[in-house]
C-alpha cells in the first residue's frame, strides 16, 4: 500500500532503538525524510548510518528532550534542512521511580511529567506552525497500556501517559480542522532492547532463564496474544496513522498490545 507520505518530512523522538528506530525504518520505506533524535550521541549515529545506508534522506540530533535546547535544536534542523515538519513521533520517554507508591519523591513525579509531557508538548507547539500553514500533519505520541491499566510500580509513568492521551485528544479538537490529526498508541509489553536489558538484570538477579520470567510474567498478567510484542508490530500502526489514509483519524488512542488491554476506555 502506498500510504501517499513520500517526500513528507518527519520527526522521530527517541529513535535511535526499539519502537522509535522501528518508526524510523518504515517511515523510510515510505520515501520521507527524517530528523531523528535521542540522548545518546553513539547508538543515534549509528542508526542515521544504517538508515543512510538505505538511501534514506536522515539527519541525527542528539541530546535530552527535557532540555529546550535539545526540542529547539531539532526544529531548527527540520526547518533548515527540508523547510519545516509534516509529521511529529513523540516517542521519547522514560519511566522514573520504579517504587511502590508511598516511596516515591517530587521528583519522581516532576521527572516522569518533564520526560513523557512537557518535551512532547514543547516541540508539538513548534512543529504546529509548519503543519497548520501546510493544511497537513500528522502527530503520533506514543503512550503506554499503563495509560488504561496502571501498574503497582509505574505510577509516575502511567499517570504521565494518561497526561498525554488526555492532551492529544486536545490537539485533536484543536487542531484537526486544520488538517493536522493527532493520535496516540498505547503499547503493551514490547520486545525492545530496554525490556530485554530488564529481563537479562532480573534472570542475573533470581538466577532463572530468560525465557522462564517471561514464561512466569505471561502467568501473571496474561496477554490475549501470548507473546511480547514487536518494536515493529507498533511502528505499523505509527507509521499508518502518519499516512494519508489516516486522515479521518484523529484523538484516537490505538491498543497495541496483544490484548493486554481487556476493558474498554
């Protein structure tokens, strides 16, 4: 399928692995350019080289989008290289104070707001001048299953992802009359390098297999599927709501996560 975004320019936040590399790859495919950013300046050149490699139009901005310099850095290197952006992947996040509820600081809670909120929020406002004066945009922030069904040991994180599922349904009413929709993802348990480097510390930890914590967290919380997800399970249905068959989608929040998700929203 031709999803008709083939010399759209887009941003990827946290693309330099997981589900944001993943974005980054088919959003290629597709024929758009790409500005891509993450903190670490070592694992972002080297998917801006495989990305190259594959004659992709990409450009790599490093550095954390908590910090304004970062989300003003990567705006100005969209607009100096290809004149603005038609399409936003807010997909950088991160959880903070993985502890019980009644542990956790200010900060913890001010953390998880400034890295999963507040930057998402901060390059969305400059990146909308670009997409409203082109009558075109796409914006996909990326959530969590956490949004719905909050876990013991995320609160921080869950909550600020139902911050942003909350407030891209606010973009949505805003701004879809002016051809700009914005939608959310909402992945269950997804197979990245991050949740393996999880696994691989709690099998050092207990002393059982890989293979066994997975076996036991599927007994636990069973997913409808069975297994983890893809990073490119999810990047499929990013990359579908960037296209122009998406264009009478707007403030959705998509599952996908293998039917972790069982009541609805």
């Amino acid at each position: 399928m031709d999803f008709g975004i083939a010399g759209r320019v887009a941003v990827v936040t946290g693309a330099s692995r997981g589900i944001g590399r993943a974005a980054a790859e088919l959003l290629a495919a597709e024929g758009v350019a790409l500005v891509l950013s993450a903190r670490s300046a070592e694992p972002l050149d080297e998917a801006v080289a495989a990305l190259r490699a594959t004659g992709a139009n990409v450009l790599g901005v490093a550095g954390d989008v908590r910090d304004a310099n970062t989300t003003a850095a990567i705006v100005d290197a969209a607009n100096q290289a290809h004149g603005g952006i038609h399409i936003l992947v807010n997909n950088a996040g991160g959880e903070s104070g993985h502890l019980p509820i009644d542990q956790l600081s200010d900060e913890d809670w001010e953390d998880a707001y400034k890295v999963n909120v507040v930057s998402a929020m901060r390059i969305t406002v400059a990146a909308l001048p670009y997409m409203v004066a082109e009558g075109w945009g796409r914006i996909v922030n990326v959530a969590s299953y956490t949004a719905r069904v909050p876990e013991p040991f995320c609160a921080p994180y869950a909550a600020a992802k139902a911050a942003l599922v909350n407030v891209t349904r606010n973009l949505s009413r805003s701004y879809a009359a002016d051809g700009v929709c914005a939608n959310c993802v909402l992945p269950g348990l997804t197979d990245t390098e991050g949740v393996r480097a999880g696994f691989d510390a709690a099998s050092t930890a207990s002393g059982r297999s890989h293979e066994q914590l997975v076996a036991r967290m599927l007994e636990r919380a069973p997913i409808d599927a069975g297994r983890l997800g893809a990073s490119a399970e999810v990047a499929a249905a990013i990359t579908f709501l960037c296209s122009e068959q998406a264009a009478w989608i707007t403030g959705a929040a998509l599952a996908v996560d293998g039917g972790t998700v069982r009541s609805a929203p």
